[in-house]
C-alpha cells in the first residue's frame, strides 16, 4: 500500500468520527459539556472518562474479530470529546 492511499485513509477515518460527533452534538446538544446532573453529580469530565472506562471495558472482554466498529468510533470520540471538555472546563 502506498504512502498516500494512507494518508487518505487516515484522512476519511478523521472525517467519520468528526461527522458522527457533530451529529451527535447536534442530536444531544452540549449534554457531554453541561449535563443535567439529576442523578450523577459527577463533573463532566468525570462523566466521559466513565463511559471511556466503559468502551474499554467492552474492549477488553471482546476478542479482536468480534469487536464492533462502533465500540472503536465511540471511544475515539469519547478522548476527543474529553479533550474539549477539559478546554471549557478549565
């Protein structure tokens, strides 16, 4: 495989999580940044590393040809979306 076939593929695996995240945000709204706290007062950021500790988990219990592409795009998404929260909540 060539250098740029794999730059291109990087490239479309970066778009992916950016759209699936954008829509999200959208669908949800900011509730990853500022959540409701009804149940959990937890802070947010304390929050997304319980559902990265959660996508780990189901990680590590999976074997690697029966991991759903989902369960890697989520946590993918998840450190991003840390990075951000840790930026507003500084």
């Amino acid at each position: 495989m060539e250098h740029d076939q794999i730059q291109k593929m990087i490239s479309e695996e970066c778009d992916k999580v950016k759209e699936l995240l954008l829509r999200k945000n959208e669908e949800y709204g900011d509730s990853a940044f500022f959540p409701k706290r009804i149940f959990s007062k937890a802070s947010p950021i304390e929050q997304i590393k319980v559902r990265i500790d959660d996508k780990l988990s189901r990680l590590s219990n999976d074997s690697p040809k029966t991991i759903p592409e989902d369960t890697v795009q989520d946590l993918i998404g998840y450190l991003i979306i840390m990075k951000v929260a840790q930026r507003i909540h500084q």
